[in-house]
C-alpha cells in the first residue's frame, strides 16, 4: 500500500517572503489613493492613511509570529483562533474566508488583470459584453478573469514547486518594476507640483468632483479617515496568507514569523514612496479625479507619455497574476484543514498525489468565477473590510488568551513590543470598526450577516460530524462483539 501523501516542506524564506509581499501588493495601490484623496483632500492625510495602515499591517505581522511559531502547522489564522476561543470562532472566520474574503479578492483581482489586459488587448474590455443574459452581461473581462484563475488553481494542483515559482518569480519583477516607477517619479519630480500639493499638507476635507473642498464638522473627520482606510486596509490585505501554508514552509518556527515581517516591512515602504511619487508628479486634484481612479496610469503618463499606459498595464498584469496566484495557493490549505475538523467538505481534507488539497482548490476556483461573473466581488470587498479587521483583532487578542493558557508552551518567537503594540493594534482596529459602523454602516452590516449566517452552518456541519462518529462508534462496537 502506498503511504497517504502529506504536506511537503519545500518553501524558503525567500519564497515565503514573496508570498507575503506578493499576496499583498495587487491592483489597490495602482487605485485606491484617488479614494483616499477625495476623503482626506490632504497631501500629509495620504500619506497619514497609508502609515497607519501600515503601521497596524506591521503590528499584527510581527504579534502573528508568535502564533506562527505556537502552531506552526496548515491553516494558519483559522487553528489560532481555534486554539484560543473555540472551534465556532475558528469556523465563522473560515466561513467568511470562503464565502468572500478569499474567493471575492481572487474574482477582484483576476478581473483587475483583465481591465488592464484591454489596455494591450482592447477585446478583453469590460465593455465588450459577450453574453447578455438579461440583467447579467457577461464581459470578455470577466472570461479572461476565469481562465487566468481557472488556470493558476491547475497550476497550482500539479504540486507546491510550481506555485511557489510563479509566486517568487512574478514578485520579484513588480517588485523590481514598483521601484523604477518610484526611480523614474521621484527623477521627474516637478517642484511647482510638490510645492503647491503641501500646501496646507494637514487640512482635512473632501475633494468633490468639482475640485472644490468641503469641510468635516470634527466626528465626520473621523469617519471620513476610516472611510479612506477601508482602500488602503484592502490594498495591504492578505499578509497572512503565508501562515496557511505553515506545514510546507521549511523551519516554520523561525521562516514564517521572520517573512511576516520582511515582507509587511518591504511593502510598507513601498507603498510610501509609490505615494510620494503620485505627489511628485500629480497635483492633488488630478490623484483624486484620476480616470477611472488609476492614478498609476496618469503618473505614468506624465513621466513617460502615450507609453505609459503601456508600461502601467504590463505592471498591474504583472503584479495582479502573481497576487492571485499567491491568494490560490494559500486559501485552499484553510479549506483542508476546516475539511479534517469536519467542517468543510470532506474531500477538501485530502491531498493529490502531488501533495496539495486540490478538490480545495478546485471548489474555491468554483466560487471565485462565480463572484467573476456576479460583477459584485468589489461591492463585498467594502462591505466585508469591517469582518476582516475584526477578526485580526480577536486573533492578536487570543496572544493575550493564550499566554494565560499555556504560559509554558513554546514560543520560538515572542510578539515585539507585547503588551503595548498588540494592544495599540486592537484600540485601533476597533476605532477602525467603530468608526465605520457609525459613519459607513453600508460597509459594516453585509459583512456581519454573512459571517453570523455561518452559525446555523457551524451547527448542521457540527450535527452531521457527530453523527459520523456515532455510526463510527456503532459499528466498531457491533464487530467487537462474539
């Protein structure tokens, strides 16, 4: 008989630190800093906004390694949470991973790629509708969405070699190509710009339309900077990803608590001076009425001309095929896990010959083209910025939890700065929440619908798991009798 195939440790530092790096940066920083421009109508808010969310990604980065290397094992956000609450809390969170916080960001970002494919290619627009179904108009975007993500979760099924070199490979050139962009617009800064955009740098207020400001009575302010956050948390997302796949990550205790940080640290940084280039070269004005909110295009348009365009749209296709592969990869290991705990479905907590979950990966390949084809993937991204912040805040809590717990366990890696940067993190993230739920309740309440209608879910799953192992039971103790 041949041995049951299991998880293989075959990633490196390097590749680890390219799967943090590479799950994070998407099409968001190409976008979002128009958004946050019009909230905060500020040169020094946009760059506020971009650090405090960085700050917070660091924070949590660096008290995630502790967790890392507690359970350095498959699964990643959703054991943690599990071993510091309750198999429920670890449910409802891989319900939501599931439902939309994975499969939708894979749909948004494989479309992403295909918007900016038509730049190259325009038959693959968004405005060529293929399929009109009535209401639902199916786009050439939309197909090419399909293919590359059907594509990469083949890829990704023939074993963790190939997914783990596209992954390293596809972030080291945006990488490499984020960094001549910042190069090129720091080389083309234009004075009278630079001068004029820090002008009244702290004033806070709305950018409209008609390039005139309006002002926040004070509370407003608050909820307009958590308003502009919801773009740049999203845009800094998915930097956990690498903990899902603990088991394949050579000397986890150590790599994955180490990657965390490199990578939230490379991408902090780079996410700064992207922004400083935007104001270098682009008055406040045209970053948040770019067309279409791609800021990155019009920055590139001013420094290198009509080629710009060009060289912006090989830089997202570049940038969004490598994330999605990232997200493919890390997501179905959440599924095998939830699988072995009787929470999912049961074939998801089987591996290939290749030792990887491919029916995990094939079922969250299924959703996510579905969430292509709803076209409704960006709407439940908003909504859902609420869900994900909350749980990073309970699974930074459970370190607290947990050192109360088993104060004797193994911590290879200790939080930094515990207790005041896990607890500086939670003020935040609830003020974060907080802000949102009274400001931009449209951004709160989808979120938290779909993650409680996974309580009556955890319940029947829970009901059939037991009834599993009661008829288990059943038949063990009728064949040990005579």
């Amino acid at each position: 008989m041949s041995a049951t195939p299991s998880f293989k440790p075959s990633i490196k530092l390097l590749d680890a630190t390219m799967m943090v790096a590479g799950s994070m940066i998407g099409s968001g920083i190409f976008i979002v800093s128009a958004d946050i421009t019009r909230h905060t109508g500020s040169a020094g808010w946009l760059l506020l906004v971009w650090l405090i969310t960085g700050f917070m990604t660091l924070t949590a980065a660096l008290s995630y390694g502790e967790l890392s290397g507690m359970f350095p094992r498959a699964g990643g956000q959703y054991i943690y949470l599990k071993e510091a609450y309750n198999p429920m809390t670890a449910f409802l969170y891989g319900w939501s991973f599931f439902t939309v916080i994975q499969t939708a960001t894979i749909a948004a970002v494989g479309v992403a790629f295909a918007k900016f494919t038509a730049y190259l290619l325009p038959v693959f627009s968004e405005e060529n509708v293929v399929l009109p179904l009535g209401s639902l108009q199916i786009t050439a975007a939309q197909l090419l969405s399909i293919l590359v993500i059907v594509f990469l979760t083949y890829m990704n099924t023939r074993g963790i070699e190939g997914g783990k070199t596209i992954q390293t490979t596809f972030t080291l050139t945006k990488l490499i190509s984020l960094g001549a962009l910042i190069v090129c617009g720091l080389v083309a800064l234009k004075p009278a710009v630079w001068q004029a955009n820090w002008q009244d740098a702290w004033h806070l207020h709305a950018l409209t339309d008609t390039g005139t400001a309006a002002s926040y009575t004070t509370m407003a302010a608050f909820g307009a900077i958590a308003a502009a956050m919801v773009g740049s948390v999203f845009s800094s997302d998915s930097w956990h990803n690498v903990a899902f796949v603990a088991g394949e990550i050579k000397n986890p205790k150590r790599n994955i608590g180490l990657s965390l940080f490199l990578g939230t640290a490379i991408v902090t940084v780079v996410y700064l001076l992207t922004n400083i280039t935007y104001l270098s070269v682009l008055p406040l004005s045209e970053i948040a009425h770019a067309p279409k909110d791609r800021v990155a295009v019009s920055v590139s348009q001013a420094v290198l001309g009509n080629a710009g365009t060009i060289v912006i749209a090989v830089m997202i296709m570049v940038s969004t095929f490598g994330c999605n592969n990232g997200l493919i990869l890390a997501g179905a290991r959440v599924y095998h896990t939830m699988a072995n705990d009787g929470l999912f479905f049961k074939r998801a907590g089987t591996l290939n010959k290749a030792a990887v979950p491919s029916f995990a990966l094939w079922i969250q390949c299924l959703l996510a083209c579905l969430w292509c084809l709803s076209g409704r993937y960006g709407d439940l991204l908003d909504m859902i910025s609420f869900v994900v912040v909350a749980f990073y805040m309970l699974t930074i809590a459970g370190i607290f939890i947990l050192r109360k717990k088993r104060p004797h366990a193994e911590r290879p890696y200790k939080a930094f700065g515990y207790p005041v940067l896990p607890i500086l993190y939670i003020i935040m993230g609830l003020a974060f929440c907080g802000l949102l739920f009274i400001y931009k309740p449209r951004f709160t309440w989808p979120g938290l619908i779909i993650t409680l209608s996974g309580i009556p879910v955890y319940y029947l799953a829970n009901k059939r798991k037991n009834g599993e192992a009661a008829a288990v039971s059943a038949r063990e103790t009728a064949d040990a009798q005579p």
